[in-house]
C-alpha cells in the first residue's frame, strides 16, 4: 500500500495509484502485488515503474533537468498569475484616478 501512494497514476496525474479508479491503476496495483508475492523489493517494483512510464509515476519525482517542469511548473503559472493581477488592479487604479480627478486648467 505503500508504494502505490507513492505512485502516481499515470491517467489521472493528480491520484497516487492508490486513490485512483483507472482501470490502468488497478492493473498496475496487480503487477505490484503479483511482483511483491515473487519476492522483490519495493526499489526494484519503483525502478522497474520508473523505467517504463518515466519519472513522472513517482508522486515525488527527483529534482533533475528533465523533471524542472513537474517542480517548478505549478510556482511559475502562480507567479504569472499574480503579476497579471498586481497588472490588473494597478491599471484599474490609475483609470479611476484620471476619472476622479478635474482636469488642470
């Protein structure tokens, strides 16, 4: 139970393959027990995992160059969005400034 929280499902991408209701995550919940029975390691099940769907199966993948995406992805929309907000409000701001104020003579 375990590994398959650690393991993310690879249909539903916001589900560990634990939570997930994919007929993928539970095929791949059974090659994780049925691997377990044979007597092999959770490294080995994750390596094998990770080997074939890459590192975007692990809930928690490494910090590499490959997977800056997965890491700093979410922060980076996040920033931008608040930027575009700060933008927004400021620019509102300044046009209800001009609409307050009478004109110089």
């Amino acid at each position: 139970m375990a590994l398959q929280k650690q393991l993310r499902c690879v249909v539903c991408q916001g589900q560990s393959l634990d939570e997930s209701n994919a007929p993928l995550a539970a095929d791949l919940r059974r090659l994780i027990r049925a691997d377990i029975l044979k007597g092999e390691t959770d490294a080995q099940i994750e390596n094998y995992l990770v080997a074939r769907y890459g590192d975007f199966i692990l809930m928690k993948p490494p910090l590499e160059q490959d997977t800056y995406a997965l890491w700093f992805g979410p922060w980076v929309v996040l920033l931008a969005g608040g930027a575009g907000a700060v933008a927004v409000i400021l620019r509102a701001r300044s046009r209800m400034r001009e609409t307050v104020q009478p004109p110089s003579p």
